[in-house]
DNA sequence: CGGTATTTTGATTTAGCTCAACAGACGTGG
DNA sequence: CCACGTCTGTTGAGCTAAATCAAAATACCG
C-alpha cells in the first residue's frame, strides 16, 4: 500500500535566460494586457519593463512596503498572502504566468496591501507604477484590459465571501480543488494532478480554516477514493464526485 | 426608560426633478469619475446616460440577468447583495452617491453577479456597457479613474475576507459600525447616527453571521453605552470604544 | 390604540478550532 | 545507500463561538 513514491510534482525547470532580455518581448507579446498592441507599440511597452527572477519561497515584497511597481508573472507561480497577526495568514490567490500583481494606480494607501512570495521559481516583470500610468494613458486599450482583469478579480473576490458564508468548509475544500485542478491541473499516473507544490497549511489558508481540519476532509476525500496525496501534492482522481458536492 | 419615540432616521426626500436632465450635468459632474473631463467634454457624456428614479426597495438589477449597463448613484443609496439559496444574502456593499455598479467591461459571463436594490429612494444613471466603453477609449482618464476604484473596492473585498477569517463576530461588528458611522454618520440627538434603515438581518447579512447574534451583540454595545437603537436606526454614542473593540 | 414586522432573549446543538501526540516523507551527511 | 533529523501531515479528545430552534417582547405605523 505505501511503497515509497517520489513526488509526481515536476520541479520547474527556469534557466535564468527564461529572464533575459532575449526572450521577454516575446512573453509580454503573451499576456493579455498587451494583446492588443501592434508589433511596434510592443516592443517600445516592452522597454519600459525589468525582468528579475525569484527562487521558490523568496518574498517579492512585503505588506506594509510603499508599492511603487507594478509587476507580471512571466514564468513560473507566485503567490498573494494577507498576513495576520498570528502567522494564519490568508491566502489570496496563486497567480500563473500572465496574471498582474503588485500596485495599480490607486486612491488610498501607496503601500502594498499584501504580500508576494515565489510559490515556485518565477520571472517576473516590473514597471514602475508612474510608467505604468501613462502606459495607461497612451493605450486605452490596454487601461480597459487591465480593468476587465480587475473586475474579474473583484467577482472572484466576492464570490469567495460568499463561500465563505454559505459553505461548510469541507463543501468550500472540494470546489477549490476543482478550481486548482482546472487552473493547475496536469494528468499524471496518480490522476489530474495540481502541479504546484501545495501544503495543507496553504490548502486551510486559502479556503478559510487550519491545517488539521483541512487534513481531515483530504483525507475523507481520500477514503472515498476522490483522490491521491502525498507530501505537497493533490491529484484528483474523480472530479464529479468533488464537483457534486462542491459546486455552487 | 423606553418612552415613546420616533424613528430618528429622516426620510429621505428626492423629488422627481432630481433626475431630472436639467439637474443630471450638475450631478454627474461630481461623479469622481468625470471629474477629469472639461465643461465641454463633460456636457458630450452626458448626453450617453440616462436617469431613472427607484423608491425604497426597487430591485434594480437582479442576479442572473443579462448584465448590459452601467449605473452611478445620483442620489440616494443602493445595496448590493448575493442571494443564496435559503435566503440568507450576502451584503456585499452600501453605494452612495457618486458611486458605480451594475457591469463593467468584463471577460466572463455577461450576466449580473449580484442584485441591486434601492435601499433609500434613489436616483441612478445608466449607459449601455457598449458605450461605456467608447467614452473609456476616448478619455483615457476616466479609464484609470475607474480602475482606480475598481481596485480600491478589490482591496476592501480582500480586507473583508481576512476578517471573516480573523475576527469574531463581535469584532467585526464593531468595525462595520465604525465604517457605516464613517460613511453615514450624521449628529443627532441620539449621538452619531447611521442615516440609513439598516435592519439586524441586513447588519447580520454585511459581517456573515445571523440576525440573532447580531442582535445579541448590539444589546451587549447598548448595556456597555456605547451606542442607541431602535429599529432599523443605531445611533453611536461611544465612537472610540467601538473603535479600540474592532481596530484592525 | 391595535396590528405587524422587527428585535430580543432563552435553550440547545454543532462545526470546526485548539491542543497534543504521533507517524510518515524527504533530504542530508556520513 | 542507509540512518537520522526535521518538517509535514494525521489522528484524537475536548472545548467554544456561533448557529439553530423557539417564544416572548417591543417599536413603529396608521
């Protein structure tokens, strides 16, 4: 029954030149903010923007620190948190390549309201956030995309108060994992695995709980043959089952 | 002790002619979004929106409908909710003048994901999301204005959910009261009061939990001075001890 | 003054947290 | 390649905040 496995989890494979000048206009060409911009208009963007890379577990910046960039996810996963005081911090989001983090031009506070971890190596873009503004002004195309993704974000946003409301925390796990192996989701032997290593810890802080609780319903998850863990690992076996009981 | 009162909450009196188009530029030039646009730019956007009035509890938008326009309170205040399935709504937010719902150009589905309700009689403008976003390509400004406060409430909804995880009920219901008081205050004899019927299910409905508990809550507030009520009003009288009970 | 919706209060139940101990997985150094 | 130490995950037992169910009291309106 417990053989000694390997972990499925593939460790990210970025060269540092993932994060060379050579390759990112060709990245930044990918992400939707800036589909559509013309050839031209990319590269001159492209110019405005630094490249730098972050090994798995480095904070990208901190809650509390003045926000002055504006950065995107290239390669690899990073992860958004609100620290609490009592170290159970709240885990916001986990964002894959092509998704914004950092400052937008705001009203209030110029100072990040979370935190940004590496969750795997990662290259990540940054402009300043007065570069980005007039990005914005010179692109209005590009200033609407970036409003569609933060007001997608915001519904999601909500969405989740909600959940956390009317859901029980078990109904709360299940949709999550659904939502992870639809965002993250690789087929693997041991079944649709989320290819990112992932704690129970950051299970209970995404879905609003502690690690024990979050154990026990993986684990009753498991008994019911939903799915296969290990060490930093998830794969689900039958979605239905999971969609079934956590849908909305 | 409880002799006979009124409610102290004044009714609110918007006549018809407040949506009317001869007061509508006037209004909507104090719409921060527009605040950027000159006299003559201003008059031109006008002329894309038009107004309507709703009384207390009109529903203005329901969740699920097809989401084809955008609206700014002109007048009045408008709730925001999440309907689940028994009933137990989730408050998302309480709109005052000046401020935006309904859709935004969005990536998802084209539909509501909330409901709107007119919580005081209301006046609102709207403009097809379509030529929403023609005026957003044609002043760049107003386009960050609105990413701007798109990502401020983003912020606000993120804070909320650390909350919900955070702090008790009772926490947070003294912070609501803080920020209702803040944003609805108003002197009264009874103290600072909430100018706004807000009943115990709909403060239960804003901080997640139910109307009893709400209850309970408010009247352990009351024993402690630090606040007045009656239905559908709270008045509060003790600003700094709510304030060191629900700090952040 | 009476009627009704809202609010309050009481009693009971329960999901999930906390504290605690243990077991399994992984990495490292010999 | 194996033994050891550490970090992660599992499981158990008891506790508590808040939900639920039920009823009485009250505030406000006409």
């Amino acid at each position: 029954m417990s053989e000694r496995r390997e972990t499925p989890l593939r460790s990210e494979e970025i060269e540092a030149d993932h994060c060379s000048v050579d390759v990112r206009l060709e990245k930044l060409g990918m992400v939707p903010f800036f589909k559509p911009l013309s050839e031209e208009d990319l590269k001159e963007v492209n110019r405005r923007f630094r490249a730098r890379h972050f090994d798995r577990g480095d904070v990208i910046y901190r809650e509390g620190e003045a926000a002055a960039l504006l950065r995107i996810v290239v390669a690899g996963k990073v992860k958004l948190i609100r620290p609490t005081l009592e170290g159970q911090d709240v885990l916001i989001d986990i964002l894959s390549p092509g998704e914004y983090f950092g400052s937008l031009p705001s009203m209030g506070d110029e100072v990040y309201q979370d935190t940004a971890i590496a969750q795997t190596k990662s290259c990540v873009l940054s402009v300043g956030i007065d570069a980005f503004r007039k990005i914005l002004n010179q692109y209005p195309q590009i200033a609407v995309k970036v409003l569609e993704f933060t007001s997608d974000r915001l519904a999601k946003a909500q969405e989740k108060i909600k959940q956390l409301r009317t859901f029980s925390v078990e109904e709360r796990i299940a949709y999550l994992l659904h939502k992870l192996s639809k965002k993250f989701g690789e087929q693997s032997d041991e079944g649709l695995l989320i290819q990112m290593p992932l704690s129970r810890r950051e299970l209970a802080d995404m879905v609003g709980t502690t690690p024990e609780t979050a154990s026990r319903i993986i684990s009753k998850f498991k008994d019911k043959g939903w799915l296969e863990t290990g060490r930093q690992w998830i794969a689900i076996t039958d979605q239905e089952a999971l969609l079934s009981m956590g849908d909305e």
